[in-house]
C-alpha cells in the first residue's frame, strides 16, 4: 500500500497558510519541475504530479476542510483522487499556467468540456427518522443542460464553426526561452469553435437553472454530521462535461426520552421511595416499543440497566448498540400528615435497628476483651 505525503509538506506550507501563499508556492514548485523544463527526468515528473494534486485540493475550500478533517481518506469518499497524467493537470490548470507564466502548456489543444458544481444540502431529520433509516425528497435548485439546445448552446438546426483565429486549434503558437508553446486563443478562449447561433433560450450557455426533486435514501445509524454523496446530482457540466455530485449533510434533532451515545442509546426512569425499597416491575420506553425491566430490592439512584440489541444500528456492521438505562429516585414531595407519621415511625425502626446492631458490636467486642 502507497501512503501519501501530507500535502502542505508537498508544497512546503503551513497548514494556515493564505490562498496567495498556496499559489506563489505551487508556482514555484511548478517552474521548477515543468516537464518541458526536465525531458525524461522521472522524478521531476512525479514531483511535478505530486505538487499539482496538493494544490488541487489546498486551493478548494471545501477539498481542503474535508482534508483537513479526514486527511486523504476523506477525499477518497469525496470522489476526488488525484490526476491521472499531464494532460488532467494542464486541463484543470491551463488558465492559472497562462497566469504564473505569461503562456499556455505547449501540449495541444485541450478540451473546454468542465465538470458541473458539486452542491451541499443540509437535511434535519427526526431521531427515529436516523435510527431506523428513511427516505426523504428534497428539492433543490442547480444548473442543468438547456432542453432546448442539450447543453450545446447553439439554437436547434445549427452547430459551432470552427474559429477562424486559431484554425480551429483552441492555441496559438508561441516561443518563450526554453518553452515552445500555446497561449489560449483570444477570440474562441480555448475551444477551438465558434457559435454562430446562440441559443436563445439559455443565451448560448447551454444551461439553465432549474429546480428538482431527489430522493434520498437515509440508512440507519446515520449521525449528526454524516454525510451522503449523491452522484451526478450536482450541476450539470458545460459543454458537454459531467454532472457533479450531491452531498447531504446530516443534522438529528434531539429527542425527549433518549440520548445517543455512539451505537449506544441512553435513557433515565423515575421509581418512587418504595419502588425503589420494595422492587417492581415497570414498562419501559424503547426504540421499537415498550419492554419490561425488573427493578430489584434496594435499587439505589443512578443505577444503570441495560437492554441489549435495543439501541441504534452500526453504519458499518449493522449491530444494534444496547439501551442503558439510569434509575432516579423521586423524593416524595407534598405529604399529608399520615404519610409524614408512617415515614417517623419509619425511621424509629431504622433508627432502633441501628442501635441494637451498635449494642451487639459493642458486646462482642467487650467479650473478646475479657476473654
């Protein structure tokens, strides 16, 4: 197994470091391991990669939060891993190169096609709705492919034209000190077409924003602060690039009986003084209904009792946590006067029995004396 270098070791950074000392940093980095600046040298290479895919996430605000919460195995579960070669760097990257160095790549024309947004949805649901599971339709509101053009931006009946500047190419041809390159092409911006005929009803955009239902399947367990990826229900791409992802963020409300603790659940009864001295037998709240407990004699407050398999289910294996359960003995309050009477002539006995248990110590300890 390969383990990542932390990315602000990569660029060399600390981990509060500004948006401008992230750039000024990665061009640094990048001028010095260019590949047209070392042919063949395969650790430039790599160095040059590894750069590139820190600064992918540390310039992302929200690429970087989920890194520096989870680190890399947190941007693995948010669909982001790393660059496959040259090419994906110098197409995310080609406008902030010709910012750094005056220029383009030099590797061609590359496609304008981007992936849509990706887009945060905050969902509250019940505490039973999160330990049992549910599904749930929200409505959001994102960019999708115009209906009436498909998301080509050209009005029906018509197509782009090739740019006459650039041939077509989406670069021109420039020479820079030890770089033969391509700046992106003033008149089409880099696509190498031209639309003649834009679409009227998204204005030669291609998108519109519009308004959709998802459904969103909640498994049980889920915690205040999980969050689902829902993919391909992001904003749709433009000119013809892939939808980004849906990502719902999870808050439970609180609820009046009981407490989450993990997998566990946890919960407080109330036994009166003589439930308490005398036991009893009692229904108690759970999550799938009510469920005997049997308080013993003498039960003291803040007693724990435990139902097992009653609590929420693991996200990751399924297992029900227990229900713990706490006693809290209520003081009787607002005697009449026979009550007050029979608890006095309760704690006459109490009181002789202590006496009598004193007498009898005090006793045996006389006749181990003598003896």
């Amino acid at each position: 197994m390969i383990t990542k270098r932390d990315y602000y070791e990569i660029l060399g950074i600390n981990r509060d470091a500004t948006a401008d000392e992230l750039k000024a940093r990665y061009r640094k980095l990048a001028l010095k391991y260019h590949p047209d600046r070392n042919p063949n040298n395969k650790e430039a290479e790599e160095k040059f990669k590894e750069a590139a895919e820190a600064y992918e996430v540390l310039h992302d605000p929200n690429k970087r939060q989920i890194y520096d919460q989870y680190g890399h195995q947190g941007l693995e579960g948010s669909g982001f891993s790393g660059f496959g070669g040259f090419e994906d760097i110098f197409s995310s990257f080609g406008d902030i190169f010709e910012d750094f160095f005056g220029f383009g790549t030099g590797r061609g024309s590359r496609s304008k096609a981007k992936r849509g947004a990706d887009l945060r949805y905050n969902l509250t649901l019940s505490f039973m709705e999160a330990a049992f599971g549910t599904e749930k339709n929200i409505n959001i509101e994102k960019m999708e492919s115009c209906p009436i053009c498909n998301g080509s931006a050209c009005e029906p009946g018509t197509h782009m034209e090739n740019c006459s500047y650039c041939q077509g190419t989406g670069q021109v041809s420039r020479s820079q000190g030890f770089f033969t390159v391509r700046t992106t092409c003033p008149q089409c911006h880099g696509r190498g077409q031209a639309i003649t005929h834009p679409c009227l009803h998204c204005s030669g955009t291609g998108r519109i924003k519009d308004k959709k239902k998802v459904s969103v399947k909640i498994p049980g367990g889920v915690d205040s602060g999980s969050r689902l990826r829902l993919t391909g229900e992001g904003e749709a791409g433009i000119y013809g690039g892939p939808h980004g992802d849906l990502y719902v963020f999870i808050t439970i409300q609180p609820h009046k009986f009981f407490q989450r603790d993990n997998t566990d659940i946890i919960c407080q009864i109330e036994l009166s003084f003589v439930q308490a001295a005398l036991g009893d037998k009692i229904m108690v709240h759970t999550l799938n209904g009510k469920k005997k407990l049997e308080i013993p004699k003498g039960t003291q407050s803040g007693k724990l009792f435990r139902f097992q398999d009653e609590g929420i289910p693991s996200l990751r294996t399924g297992k029900r946590g227990d229900q713990i359960i706490q006693a809290i003995i209520k003081t009787p309050t607002n005697l009449n006067k026979k009550q007050e009477q029979l608890l006095m002539e309760f704690e006459k006995l109490e009181s002789g029995k202590v006496t009598t248990k004193l007498k009898n110590l005090l006793k045996g300890s006389s006749a181990k004396a003598a003896g």
